[in-house]
C-alpha cells in the first residue's frame, strides 16, 4: 500500500524538520511538502494534493484558522492543527476545531526530550486515527450509495415518517416505490411551509408566548426538522417551567456526556439545542490537555441558550447549566450531606490512557439512585465511557444515546458502547439533543 501523503506546515524552520523527522520515521506516511505560512500552505494543497495536513495556529501572512477555512472549502481532508499554549493560540485553535479540524495537539517544549517524544507520540496516533477516519467514511458513504441504489426505500432517520405509515402496501414496481419516496419527501416538507399541522399550531402558540425570553432564541434553530416529520413532536417539549428556580438538592435528573476527537464541534451542535430553561444540569468531558477546556467553555457558552462554564472543585450542580471537566483532570458527581450534587475534581491516575475520563465521571454517577439519570456518548477515538456506560445500563440508568456513524468524526466510543449492548438511542448529531430532552422531560 501506498504510504499516505502528509503537507506539514509551520512557520518555524526547525519544527517544520522536527515534524518531518516525526512523521517520516512511520513507513506508511510520506512527507510530500512543507509550506511556512497559511498562504504558502494553500497553494501547496491545490499543487500536491495531500492526504493530510499538520497546521501551524500562528504564523504571518496567513496564520492556520484562515487557511483551514480556504482548504475546507476547496477540498476538505484531514487537518491536525499545532498549537501554542499562549491564550491566542488556544482560542484559535477551538476555532479550528469548530471550523473542521480533525484534532490538534500542543507543539512540543524545545528544551524538554521526554516532551518531544510524547508529542510525538501523539501526532502518530492522530495521523493514524485520521486515515482510519477518512477510510471508514469512505466505506460507510459506499455503502449508503448501494443501499440507496437498491429498491428498498429506507430513510436515514431513526423512525420513519408519520406520512410513510398510511402509504399503500409496497406491492408496486421499482418505479412506483422511488415515486413513492419522492412522494414522501415532499410530505414531509408541506407541514413546515404549506399546511401546519395540529401539533405545529401548538408549537407556533408556545413560541409566541416564549417570545418574550432571550435565553430561548438559539433553540428554534434545530436542524432535526430536515431529517424526517417524525421529529417534528420534538419541538412540543419545550414548554415553560419553573424547575430551574428548584434548590440543587432537588434535582430530578443529571445528564452526563463524554466524547473526544471531533467534540468541540458536536458539543456546539448538541448545547445549541438545549432549552435555557433545561431542568438537568450537563457534565461534560472532552478529551483536552490542561487549559483548552476554559476557552472550550467559553466559546460554547457563546453560543448556547445555557450557561456553560469549566467546571472547578465543590461547584453545586444547576438545572440550565453545563459544566466541562477541566483539562488534565478527572471530574465526579458526588452528593453531600446537605444533600446537593456537587463536583470533585482530581489528579488521580489516568483511565483509558485520558485524564479526564469519560469512564471516571460515568462510574460516579452509579450511586446517585435517587436521580434519573441520562449518559451519552458522542464521537472520539477508543472505548472511553462504554464500560461504564454498560454498568448503569445494567443497573437501570434511565436512558443512553450514543451518535451514529452518520455524523461521527471518528466512531470509536459511541461504537464501543453500542457493541456493548448498552445504548438506548443510536442517533445522529443532531437528533441527540431533541431526544435527550423529551426524555428528561418525561412526566413533567
């Protein structure tokens, strides 16, 4: 097999020969160019056409944020960006990440050997789970072509559409069934622009009488409505409450989330979908070294109707807020003797090789029986969470999801989980959110 073709680009001369030197000691990369700004960088996809690229954040003329928006629009493929640990840097390269990137690590410590080694440790291991990634994509679109092309008419959605179930029996030819898609596409569509359904004028009502709160603008903005009708009673969840005026030590439901590799951008899409007025809180854990997660939080909390914050030792658990483990250590839910559900931070030993772990902050969770409690498992390399995802699977925990291959950036973790067994919901991005709440509201 031919090795995969790797641009490298930086702005220093010496890390641009370091990463070479990285990159070309493993026999199934090859090292076809090197660019020293976002310009040159450019130019030299366009001319070599690689399979990958590792991207400098800073650089002059053209730094790595820019470029990575110029690539993706001409020709989207794997790119690792390099990232400084200066405050710049880290807020550029969580934009990088939302913008397409497929991970990042943090450039190595010139003075430092052991650092050096680890770092590059790491790139070979992004290198290969992005080959591995863009392969599997591959296969998998493929497959939905010929699944497409045969005479079965299923749609991507979980639950086929309300219109698809008073259809005639399918005793017609190949032509009358691809009609009859057709048929139902268009649908699917008319109640969203022609003819409003009962459900639909409640849910023009509700939104008019919400209309007065702000914290609600982002919510209206699913994308679940373009994937069948059958998302549509998903909008009917979202009715005005008070329980996030409750005491934290009355808490109905805790949800928990873990993911890794492509999570910035699936936890932009998953928060901007949940209702300011959620009665959960979310804890949250992404693979990230010390210090990104702040800027994660804060670019998140940006966007999404919730408060979205890292989360620090002995924080008291809210309904409408979301709470990221900090990078570099585990995060548990614990309850006191007060009876509140607060956060512990620590720096024990890594799990799964990640601190923090998906896996510490789901066995955590076992205990805490007197609340209903929801786990997901979104995109990210390895097994991290599945284990423990098994355990309160096992012992009656009240819903799980994990993402689909679908929209996976790398189906690792979710996959882990749904081999397991334990998974309630297998969905795509973005109908995890929608789920979610109307689970968390059940009965309310």
């Amino acid at each position: 097999m031919k090795p995969f073709r790797v641009l490298v680009v930086d702005d220093s001369a010496f890390m641009r020969r370091i990463f070479s030197d990285f990159i070309e000691r493993d026999p199934s990369f090859q090292v076809v160019g090197t660019a020293d700004n976002g310009r040159d960088a450019v130019e030299k996809v366009k001319a070599l056409d690689p399979d990958v690229i590792t991207l400098d954040v800073e650089m002059p003329e053209m730094n790595g944020l820019d470029a990575l928006r110029l690539i993706m629009e001409t020709g989207p493929r794997p790119v690792i960006m390099l990232s400084g640990i200066n405050e710049q840097g880290m807020r550029e390269t969580i934009l990088a990440l939302e913008a397409g990137a497929f991970d990042f690590i943090r450039k190595p410590s010139i003075s430092n050997a052991l650092d050096i080694e680890q770092v590059r440790s790491e790139l070979m291991k992004q290198l290969n789970a992005a080959m591995q990634a863009k392969q599997r994509r591959a296969l998998w679109e493929e497959e939905e072509q010929r699944r497409q092309g045969a005479d079965i008419s299923v749609p991507l959605s979980p639950k086929p559409s309300d219109k698809t179930l008073n259809k005639k029996p399918q005793m017609k030819e190949t032509r009358r069934t691809i009609d009859g898609a057709e048929e139902r596409v268009k649908l699917a569509e008319l109640p969203r622009t022609r003819v409003p359904r009962p459900e639909e004028d409640k849910l023009a009502r509700a939104e008019a009488s919400d209309a007065s709160k702000p914290r609600r603008k982002k919510v209206d903005r699913k994308p679940v409505a373009d994937s069948s009708s059958a998302a549509l009673p998903e909008h009917e969840i979202h009715p005005p409450r008070e329980v996030k005026l409750q005491p934290s030590n009355e808490l109905t439901d805790l949800v928990a989330v873990g993911c890794s590799t492509g999570g910035p951008r699936a936890l932009k899409a998953f928060l901007e979908q949940i209702p300011g007025d959620f009665c959960a809180p979310i804890v949250i854990v992404q693979h990230m070294p010390p210090n990104f997660t702040k800027s994660l939080a804060q670019r998140l909390n940006s966007f999404s109707p919730l408060e979205v914050m890292e989360a620090e030792q002995g924080m008291v658990l809210e309904p409408g807020k979301a709470y990221i483990a900090p990078g570099g250590s585990h995060m548990r839910v614990f309850r006191s003797e007060s009876g509140a559900f607060q956060i512990r931070v620590s720096q024990d030993e890594t799990r799964n090789g990640h601190r923090p772990s998906v896996d510490v902050l789901f066995e955590s969770l076992l205990p805490l029986t007197m609340v209903k409690r929801h786990a997901v498992l979104m995109t990210g390399m390895g097994s991290d969470g599945a284990r423990m995802m098994k355990k309160l699977y096992d012992t009656g925990v009240n819903s799980t999801f994990a993402e689909s291959e679908q929209t996976c950036v790398v189906y690792g973790m979710p996959r882990s989980a749904v081999e397991l067994g334990c998974v309630n919901h297998v969905l795509p991005l973005h109908d995890i959110a929608p789920r979610l709440v109307r689970a968390v509201n059940n009965g309310k």
